[in-house]
C-alpha cells in the first residue's frame, strides 16, 4: 500500500527531500504564528484525510494508513459536547474535556464539574441510549510510513475504537497497546496498520502490528519524540488542532444576580406549603346531671329489717 504522503504527482530524488530549509520559507513564516497543526481525520466513507491546520491537504488514503506511534498519555481522555455534531455549522471548541480523564482542563469553558468520577454527564444514561454524555477518547501522534518530510501528526480514536477484544492480531487501541506489551513489544518500535473494520455497523478502527521499525525509523522516532509537538497533539482537542476558536454554549448559564422568578417557581413547584387550616375543637357541651331521689324512710326501714335478719 502506498502511504507516500508527498504533495507532488511525481516524487522527487532522496538528495533534493534532504536539502534544508529555504531562506523563503523562514521569511514567509515572519509573517505568521509559524506554528502548523497537522492531524489525520478519519471518516465514515472508509478514507484517512491528512489535515494541516484544518484544511485538507493531499489525496485521501483509502482503507488503511501505516503509522508508527511515538506519544500517548498514559490515560484515557474524556470530552463533552453540548451540541450534537451538525457538518453545516461552524466547529466549535468542546464544552469540557479532560486529558487525564480526572479534572477538566483549565482551558475548559464550561467545566461540568470538580472532578470527573462524580460528574452527572459520566453517569450511565446521560447520554443516547445507555451511553454516558461525556465520551471517552484518545488522542496519539503518529508518524506516517514513508513520509520522509518527518511530519508529526495527531490522530483521534473516538471510544467505539478504543475498547474491546480483538481477532488475531487485529485489536481495538487498548487491547493493541496489551497485545504489543504481552508480546515483548512497544508502539514506538512497530509501525501500525490502522484500518476500518469492514463489519462494524459503525465507523470503527482495528490496529494490527504491520512489522518493526528500522534502524532509519528508530532514529527519526526518537527525533520526532523531542519535538515539542509529540507531547502536544496528546494534550490538545481536535478543535485546537484546526485552529478553531468559536466557544460553544455553556450548558448552565450561571450568574451571581438572583434569578426574576426563582428557579423552583419556574419549574412549577411550590414555594411555599399551602397553610394548615386546623378543624375548630368543638366547644364542650355540659351535660345536666340527674340528681337521685333520696331513698324513702320505708325503704330504709325495710333495708335494716333485713340485716337484722342475716
């Protein structure tokens, strides 16, 4: 599979690729930030698309992308969108993205909470269906096979690509990373074959160990490794990669002003419990009592005839 990741219809000779940077380029990049962000887009039609600050450059690879890994954090990474993805709105940045998948980020706009493990949008069910609100993810760089320009770029694995059992050889990214452990090897040391699987229902990766680097490769991993952006592409959010700047809506709108109407009121609640209305205690009724009649002397008399009797 050719992976070559050149720019030309037709590649030039090794000794040109070699040549240093061009006194024009340095003065062209005088007049920007000078800082480009490359990324590797996956998509649901089965291409890789190689992305300098966001824009496409170069053809698609279709199928499969040979890579070698040469940065990953050590934990997987967590991100929330309020909004739905909509291909006909402007991207915006996430809501709230952790990178250690402990605490948002500070560069967060709208953190949903202290600390991830207690954060509603990780709850089961606060997503679509069973799915948690706030998804999992990682972000890698990656160098491309053959691409003898030495270019670093970020590539994403969303969560239906990162967890799972594998085939074979063939494996979800977190699985992959234990296949390679169990079996003597690292990611920096084996180029990777990313590929779509074919027999998903959705738009899923497998990763499969293609062969070991060289002794040229080792030496432009560990090169690549000491640029600055091998650390980078792991710690920043796509939207970061393609330079974009929009911040969404925050989830909460929060205020230190007092709401007009309280916010319980509003839900229709009641404030307040309805007053007690307590039954009148009913006024005591006096009760005329019957005097008895004193008992009649001819009573008496007989009472005591019959004593002396006993």
């Amino acid at each position: 599979m050719n992976t070559n990741v050149s720019i030309f219809k037709q590649q030039t000779s090794q000794a040109i690729q070699n040549r240093p940077p061009s006194r024009l380029a340095e003065e062209l990049s005088k007049g920007s930030s000078g800082i480009s962000s490359r990324r590797i887009q996956t998509n649901t039609n089965g291409v890789f698309k190689r992305l300098v600050n966001g824009e496409q450059v170069g053809d698609p690879i279709p199928g499969e992308i040979n890579v070698i890994i040469i940065w990953t954090l050590p934990n997987v990474s967590r991100i929330w969108y309020k909004e739905k993805y909509d291909p006909n709105k402007d991207a915006s940045l996430p809501n709230c993205w952790s990178n250690m998948g402990d605490k948002p980020e500070a560069a967060a706009s709208d953190p949903q909470h202290t600390n991830c493990a207690d954060c509603l949008k990780n709850i089961q069910g606060s997503g679509e269906g069973k799915s948690r609100a706030c998804r999992y993810q990682r972000r890698i760089s990656v160098l491309v096979e053959g691409d003898t320009s030495g270019d670093i770029y970020q590539f994403n694995i969303a969560a239906k690509s990162l967890f799972g059992k594998g085939l074979s050889n063939m494996h979800p990214f977190e699985s992959y990373i234990n296949y390679l452990r169990a079996n003597g090897e690292a990611p920096d040391q084996v180029v990777t074959t990313i590929s779509y699987d074919t027999n998903a229902e959705a738009m899923e990766l497998l990763f499969t160990p293609l062969r070991s680097v060289s002794d040229k490769e080792w030496a432009e991993v560990k090169r690549a490794q000491d640029h600055p952006d091998a650390s980078r592409y792991t710690r920043i959010t796509v939207g970061q990669t393609d330079n974009v700047t929009k911040l969404p809506a925050p989830d909460v709108i929060r205020s230190d002003e007092p709401d007009e109407e309280p916010a319980a009121q509003a839900a229709g609640l009641e404030l307040f419990a309805p007053p007690k209305v307590e039954e009148p205690i009913a006024e005591p009724i006096k009760r005329e009592t019957k005097k008895e009649e004193p008992p009649l002397k001819d009573d008496i008399a007989e009472v005591l005839s019959a004593w002396a009797d006993e």
